[in-house]
C-alpha cells in the first residue's frame, strides 16, 4: 500500500519543507525493518499524522523513538516512543514543492 501525503509543518527542516509531498510505503519487503536514520510516516492520537526521523527502535520493535531535525519540533522527547501499530509506512520518496 502506498499513501502519498503533503507535509505540513517545518519539524523536519531544512530536508522537509512545508508543502513538499511524501511517498509512504506500509508494504514490508519494501522498506523492511525500520532503523536509526529512516524517515517515518505514523499516527498521534494528540497530534495527527506526522513525519519524523527515527533516532531509536526499542529491542522489541515495539517502540519507536523519533526526533524532528528543527529545534521546536514536538517529537518523542515529548511525546516519548510511539507504538510500532501507529506507523504508517516508511518515506520512499520525496517531492520538493516547486518553487514560486
């Protein structure tokens, strides 16, 4: 399964800007497992979708650590890990908004 999203926010500048698109793949063997440094797509139930990098993935797989790149990004050093079900896929592509 393949979800396209627009990114909405500056968490993750200066590499994801506001309005750019992301390619999100769900489909395992696609992306298989997730690991330090992957860009994640998943579900907050305080803050909605949202795009992260992953700084750890507990032992279990179970939890997942993520960190935004821009200072006042609201990641797990707020919300603490987020549950491996919540994912929804993992960033294949990303579309640059054009430039006006």
């Amino acid at each position: 399964m393949f979800r396209v999203l627009r990114v909405a926010g500056n968490s993750l500048l200066p590499a994801y800007q506001d309005g750019d698109f992301v390619l999100v793949s769900k489909i395992p063997f696609l992306f298989g497992k997730i690991r330090p440094g992957d860009v994640i797509a998943f579900r907050h139930k305080a803050y909605g979708t949202m795009i992260k990098e992953v700084q750890r993935v507990a032992r279990n797989h179970d939890e997942i650590y993520v960190l935004g790149t821009h200072e006042g990004s609201v990641d797990s050093r707020h919300f603490g890990p987020i549950a491996r079900q919540d994912v929804l896929g993992k960033v294949l592509w990303h579309i640059k908004k054009p430039v006006d």
